[in-house]
C-alpha cells in the first residue's frame, strides 16, 4: 500500500483539494489538466494551503515539511504521465463531453489494473462507468471541500464492481484518513440531492428581496447552527459547479426544485463564480 501511485484528472476547486489530502497522507501525486492556468494555479494553491495547516497545525500536526510533500507532486497537461498509477481520481467539470473526454484519455494512458475513482457531484456513477470498458474497476467517491479538512465522503460501489476493486477503494480511503458512508448509486447521491436544491432556493430568496445573501445566511448559522450558510458555500463550491449540478439534477430527475434560478445563472454568466473569482454571492477581495 506505502508504493501507491495517485493520479488526479483536473486541478480545479476540488482536484487540487484531493491532490493536496493525498500528498498529506505521503503518496505522491500526478496531477494532470488540460489547462496551463489551472495547472500553474494549482502548485501554488496547494504549497500556501500546506504552508497555512502547517502553521496552524491542521489537520495533522505531524505533518512533513512543505517542500518534502511537495517533491511528491507531478504537474501535467499529458495524460502519458498516468502509466504506472495505481489509482486515478477524476474531476473534471460536471459536463458530459469533459467527462467523456477524460474516459477516453484515462482508457489509453492507464494500465489495466488502475481503478478510477469518479468523483462526480450528480452524474450516476453507473452512466461514467459506461465510458470505459472496465465498470468493474469504476467507483465513486464525492469528496467534500476542502478535503483536507472534511473526513467524510459518499462512497458508491456498483454491482458490476469487483470485491478486489472494492477493497482496493476501502484501504486507499483508509490510507488517506477518510470515512466513507456507503450510499447507493442516484444522481446527487445524498448530499447534493439535499444541497444543490437549497442553495437554488437560498439564491431564489435574495432573487425576490426577501432577505439580503448576508441575511440568509446569517439564518442558517445563527439559527440552525450551520458552520456556513448556504450561499457562502456556493460561493467555496464554485457557482459554475454549482450550476452545471442543478441542470445534471434537472436532467436526471425533472421538477421545478432542480431549476437553477435566474440569479445564479446570471452570476456565472457574469463570471461571478465564488471564490474562484474573488466574488460570487460575497466578496473576497
Ligand atoms: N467544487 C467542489 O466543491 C466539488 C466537490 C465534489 C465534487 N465536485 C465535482 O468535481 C468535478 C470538478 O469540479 P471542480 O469544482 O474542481 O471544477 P473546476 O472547474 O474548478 O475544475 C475542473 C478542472 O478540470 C480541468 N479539465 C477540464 N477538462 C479536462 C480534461 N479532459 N482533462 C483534464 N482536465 C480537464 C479544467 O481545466 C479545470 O481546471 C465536477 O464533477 C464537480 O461536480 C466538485
């Protein structure tokens, strides 16, 4: 288990959150993504992120120096990179023809025994599977942002998956310190099934001036004892990911619920994506 190899398919919000867990827990990561930006961001992410745990001693005090964890890192754009990787975690975008793409890829690039841990927010894990000729070796896993800091994850193992793929899935998670609760194959799985609907009404109350975002919120914390609101959430999720997740939701299940609302559309459109943009419902300049 110590030799390990981890590839992480898209250095976004939540790929380089993965790749940094995984690089904490002393296995050495190939990271690939199709885009230079990302890729340049995503070191520098992930070297001031371990440099602020480090300094506040989370999650794990005994953690190695930076610039060790940090040897262990491969940043790349060539899927090639990927031929002696025991595992690959994908997240690309929750968009049908990026996922497509990346199968298509990760089918040439990975040896046969690799086991591709599909991280989708909606997409079933069963319709990823498809893409490739091995759905016994396909597995899911929804991680929670930041993954460093949340142990807990929705892991979905299909029928078609072999015993040995699924054991396989169980120690790597225990090897990187995360909890899985087994839930079945839906679009949405639990959390998001539950989340993305909210966060669609949280934005359709600001939409119709019943409460300001602040004010929501505000509610959510003070009120029910949340640690975040639902809007500063969105805002951490990326509000294109947020997005993309209601219309998959949307697609997969009807109802008006999953309707995203006017005013997230018209915040990604503006590319007011959260965080990632320095401004979403909230602003982080
Ligand atoms: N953001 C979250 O909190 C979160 C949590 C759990 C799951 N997810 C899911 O994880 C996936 C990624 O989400 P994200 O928020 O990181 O998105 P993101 O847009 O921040 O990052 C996606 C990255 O993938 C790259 N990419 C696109 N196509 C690619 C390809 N074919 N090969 C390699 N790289 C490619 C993009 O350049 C981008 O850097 C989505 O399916 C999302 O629903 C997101």
């Amino acid at each position: 288990m110590s030799s390990l190899k981890i590839g992480v398919i898209g250095a976004g919000v939540i790929g380089r959150s993965i790749a940094e867990a995984v690089l904490g827990a002393g296995l050495p990561v190939t990271l690939v993504d199709v885009s230079e930006a990302a890729r340049t961001a995503s070191r520098a992410l992930i070297e001031t992120s371990l440099k602020a745990a480090r300094l506040f001693g989370l999650p794990n005090p005994s953690l190695p120096r930076t610039d060790q964890i940090l040897a262990n890192l491969t940043v790349t754009h060539d899927y090639a990179d990927l031929a002696d990787v025991d595992i690959v975690i994908e997240s690309v975008p929750e968009q049908w023809e990026a996922k497509r793409d990346a199968y298509v890829e990760l089918e040439r690039a990975c040896k046969d025994s690799c086991l591709y841990v599909a991280n989708p927010s909606v997409f079933p894990i069963a319709k990823i599977a498809a893409l490739t000729h091995r759905a016994d070796r396909v597995v899911g896993v929804h991680f929670m942002n930041p993954v460093p800091m949340k142990k807990t994850v929705e892991a979905i193992v299909n029928p078609a998956v072999s015993a040995q793929a699924s054991r396989r899935l169980f120690d790597f998670l225990d090897r990187i310190g995360m909890r899985a609760i087994v839930v079945k194959d839906a679009p949405g799985f639990v959390s998001n099934r539950i989340m993305m609907p909210v966060v669609n009404d949280a934005a359709q109350l600001v939409e119709d001036q019943v409460a300001t975002a602040h004010d929501v919120d505000a509610i959510f914390r003070e009120c029910f004892a949340h640690k975040m609101g639902p809007l500063e959430m969105a805002d951490l999720i990326g509000l294109d990911t947020v997005l993309y997740s209601l219309l998959r939701l949307y697609e997969e299940l009807g109802g008006d619920r999953y309707q995203p609302c006017r005013n997230l559309v018209e915040k990604v459109e503006s590319g007011k994506l959260g965080r990632k943009t320095g401004e979403g419902f909230f602003v982080y300049r």
